[in-house]
C-alpha cells in the first residue's frame, strides 16, 4: 500500500494539523489539506488502523486556502497552517479546542470563547532555535529547522514568523557557521524591562503578550481573592502584574535563575506585599497551603506543555482553594488536567480563553478560569 496513489476528500482537520479522509476501511492522515479539499495524495506510513500520506496537488481546493508567505513552508516543520487563511485559522483552533474538551471531559463547547487574534500574525516570535547538520551530499552544514516529515535539517535564510531582529540574528550565525554538525543555537530578543536569564522561559510572542495577562488578571480579578499563589512563576510575569489585586501572593519557580530575576522584576516595580519560593510545585504548594487561606485564595497554574504533575492536582484536589487560573500552551494536556480536577465535582469549569500566541501553527495558548463548587 506504500507508494499507492489515490484521490480523497478531506473531511475534517485534526488537533495537530493533518487533514482526515477515508480510504476504504482506512482513516487518512494528510498534511497542509483543508476540509472539504478533494486532493491527490501517496501512501507515505500504513498501521493497522490508519494510514499517512503526503499530498501530491490540491485537485479542488477550499475558499479558505492562501499562498504561504514562506518559501519553506512544507519543508521545515515549523508551522502547519500557512496555507490557511488567517480568520480560518482562528475558527479551526476554536473547533479543535471545543472537540478536545468535549471528548476528554465531556465539557459543552460554549465554555470555549473564540480564539483571540494576534496583531501580528507573521513575524512574532521572539524566540527561536535553529540546529547545524552537516549534509553530506552538498558537502556543507544545513543551518535550520528540522524538517516537517523526517530529523534531518532544512537550510534556512530567513524565518517569517521570527521577529525581524531574529532575522537579522540567523544572517549573523550563517556568516559566522558553528564549527560541525549537531549544534543548537538559541536566538532571542529579550523583552523590555523584564530580566530574563537565557534558559528561562518567558512568553515567545510580545505582541499578543498584554491581552494574555490581561485575559488572566480578569480572571483573578473577578474572583476578588485575598491571596494569590502562581505555581511555575518563571521571572514572575503574573505574580507581578496581579500582585495589586490581593494582600499577598507568592510565586513558586523551580529554575533558581528565574525566582533570583522574579525578585529583581518585583523590585524594580515597587511590588513588594509577596515572595518567591524555589523548588518543587508540589512541595511548595503544600507548604504555602497551610499558611494562607485557600479557601480565599487565587492559583495560577502556567506549567510545561507536558501540565501539572499528579501530585499537584491531587493537592489542589485536597485543599480546594477558591479558583484555579490554568494557563497552558497545550489544549489537550490543559483539556487532561481540568478534566482530573473537576470529574469529583469539586471545581466547575467556567470558561476557556484561546489566544493565538502561534499563528500559524498548530498551537495555541489557553486560559481556563475553574471555581470551586460550593454545594
């Protein structure tokens, strides 16, 4: 079956990207397709369920198809949704959400919202990594992305959705090489008057960054809470913007180089009624539990794309505070997590906020605002 041609209709697009269609017994996974799309494909990857292919020409295409702006777009595995226009991508991710959420927890997709625009949706990263691989056939490193259908390295000049300065910083690393394969080198463009160690997270897109802390601080805002505790705190992005909304707060950072800058952050803004505490989320937050009152008390959770370890959600299972903000960059570990914490009936889920932080992309930010059930 590998190698076999065919024409499908694409029928729906999956979380991740890949359009679907039927082959017989078969469900078909095509990449940079739209719904509703009749295209020719080749059978690339056959399982026992399922098969992949790679599309080969777009024989009848969607109204909500566009050119991609990048020339390396197909090749390099960065983005997923260049060939979609911009408000359709908004629509798709929506979709993607509200079935993720409805599958997972059987939650209505009316506590979705739509997904909130980004001003920019090229040209907005302002963090990237590109890798060096020596390519044997051309005798030369191939400095870029890695590759949209296997590991290797596709050669890049420019990437459109990076900042302009990062632009300017992939000419400078293609002018001065790495000296052999295999090398990753980190390009980022610090923000304004926040200090940020350079392996410690902060938000990669400026431009939709002031509606994401504004969509959060609504949240805890609405809560009136007294206290504010922001589980995986990094530099103290959200501790510091909330920090006038209760009596106290703290952050809890694993990365001791984050809370040393939390710190700094927090006093270069006079924010001085909270700390913060390093090590593990799980630890710390029991310990913080029994000092503050939870019951008036606002968490933010913003953890890795991987969520919030079991150990936390059981914690906040047992001590119940008042809300859980949860902000996540993974709809479907985010989707998990509010599941755990309201299938006993102990939280209700009031609504979730999309952010295209990734246009372009299959990804996307969220922001799901949980309030403790009273009866």
């Amino acid at each position: 079956m590998v190698g076999e041609k065919h024409e499908v209709v694409i029928t729906d697009l999956a979380f991740g990207g890949e359009g679907v269609a039927r082959l017989g017994d078969f469900v078909l996974f095509v990449p940079f397709v739209l719904h509703g799309e009749r295209v020719a494909v080749e059978i690339t990857d056959v399982k026992q369920r399922f098969a992949r292919a790679r599309l080969l020409e777009v024989l009848e295409s969607s109204p909500d198809r566009t050119t991609p702006l990048c020339r390396y777009f197909g090749e390099c595995g960065g983005c997923q949704y260049q060939h979609i226009e911009y408000e359709a991508q908004l629509r798709l991710k929506r979709k993607q959400i509200a079935d993720l959420f409805e599958r997972v927890g059987g939650f209505p997709e009316t506590v979705i919202d739509p997904v909130v625009p980004c001003p920019a949706p090229y040209g907005y990263r302002n963090r990237i990594m590109i890798r060096s691989q020596w390519d044997k056939f051309k005798q030369a490193l191939n400095i870029g992305f890695i590759r949209a259908d296997n590991r290797l390295v596709v050669d890049i000049e420019e990437c459109k959705i990076a900042e302009p300065e990062l632009n300017r910083q992939i000419r400078r690393v293609r002018t001065h090489p790495p000296p052999k394969g295999g090398l990753k080198v980190v390009l980022r463009l610090a923000p304004d008057d926040w200090e940020v160690p350079n392996d410690s997270f902060f938000q990669n897109n400026f431009h939709l960054l002031p509606k994401l802390v504004e969509t959060v601080r609504e949240c805890v805002s609405s809560s009136h809470p007294r206290h504010l505790v922001d589980v995986y705190c990094g530099v103290g992005l959200f501790s510091v913007a909330l920090a006038d909304l209760v009596e106290s707060f703290v952050g809890i950072e694993f990365d001791q180089r984050a809370v040393l800058a939390a710190r700094r952050n927090a006093a270069a803004r006079g924010t001085s009624n909270g700390e913060f505490l390093v090590g593990p989320a799980e630890e710390l937050l029991s310990s913080v539990s029994a000092r503050f009152q939870f019951e008036r008390s606002s968490i933010v959770l913003d953890p890795p794309r991987k969520g919030c370890r079991p150990e936390v959600l059981e914690l906040l299972e047992r001590t119940r505070p008042a809300q859980i903000v949860y902000v996540s960059c993974d709809p479907a570990t985010l989707a998990r997590d509010v599941r755990q914490l309201c299938v006993n009936g102990n939280y209700r889920l009031r609504r979730v906020v999309p952010l295209d932080m990734f246009p372009q992309t299959q990804h996307v930010e969220c922001v799901a605002d949980l309030r403790l059930s009273r009866s």
